[in-house]
C-alpha cells in the first residue's frame, strides 16, 4: 500500500474509455470537486476498479446518454461513476456484487464478474461500495468511500 491520488488516477481511466463512449454517444466527463485526492491503496487494483465502473457504465448505459466519474471529498474521499442508463432494481441491488450475477434484464454481454471484484478490491482497501440511483433517480450511481486515513 502506497498514497495514490484518484484525481489523475481516475482521469486516466475515464480518458481511457472515451472512444468507447463515443461509439454509443455518450457524454462520458470526469468531475473532480478537488485538484487531489490521496488514499492509502494499490494503483493497479484502484485502477482495475474503476476500469471496472467506467466499462460496466458505458456498457449497459443508453445510447446517447451520460457517464460522469466523480472525485468528491471531505472528510472522507468519494470516488463515483454514475450514467443515466436503464439502472438496477431495488430488489437486486444486494445480489450486483455477487460472483456470476447477471440482472434479469441485462441486455449487454457478460460474465458477471465486474461489480464483485470491485467489491475486493474495496475491501481490500477498507472502502465501502453501494450502489443506488443517482439524485436524478434515472440510473446508476456507484460509489466508493474511503476511509479517511489517520
């Protein structure tokens, strides 16, 4: 474990994905609310989690849509990706992180194996994921809170 800052960590990852985005014409932008964002963890596998986030986004969000990867903090920092795509249901929310689960309307390939290693790797890290609607209560928004360091 090392300090890693999520802000160009995370801006790395959503440039990274942009000609996907493109492909399906979404607004794919990165939002940092602060220029740095150190947590204790592994880069590889932070950046493994948000390929992770970024890909599902992009992958099962609407064409046309959005996909915004957040930087938000105080007093802890917050890593989130949130799209405006078709989103989970309430009553599967708590199975997403399960190893080979598949929602009964997912449309787009897969193995099922994304959300349950950024479970992991979050705990690995002692960082908390949920996944909920965002505030426009269209989607999906995942976040990621890490522990404030002492």
């Amino acid at each position: 474990m090392a300090d890693v800052d999520l802000v160009p960590l995370a801006q790395a990852a959503a440039l990274e994905f942009v000609p996907a985005a493109r492909q399906k014409s979404i607004d794919l932008s990165f939002e940092p609310a602060m220029p740095v964002a150190v947590v204790r963890g592994n880069e590889m596998l932070l950046r493994e989690a948000l390929a992770n986030l970024v890909d599902n986004a992009i992958t099962h969000g609407r064409t046309g849509g959005s996909v915004a990867v957040r930087i938000l903090g105080e007093p802890e920092v917050v890593l989130e990706v949130a799209d405006d795509g078709p989103g989970i249901p309430v009553e599967e929310r708590d199975k997403v992180f399960d190893r080979f689960y598949r929602g009964t309307g997912a449309a787009a390939t897969g193995s099922g194996l994304g959300l349950a290693i950024v479970r992991d790797i979050c705990r690995a890290h002692r960082a908390e994921v949920s996944v909920a609607a965002p505030a426009t209560g269209t989607g999906l928004r995942v976040r990621i809170v890490f522990r404030a360091s002492t």
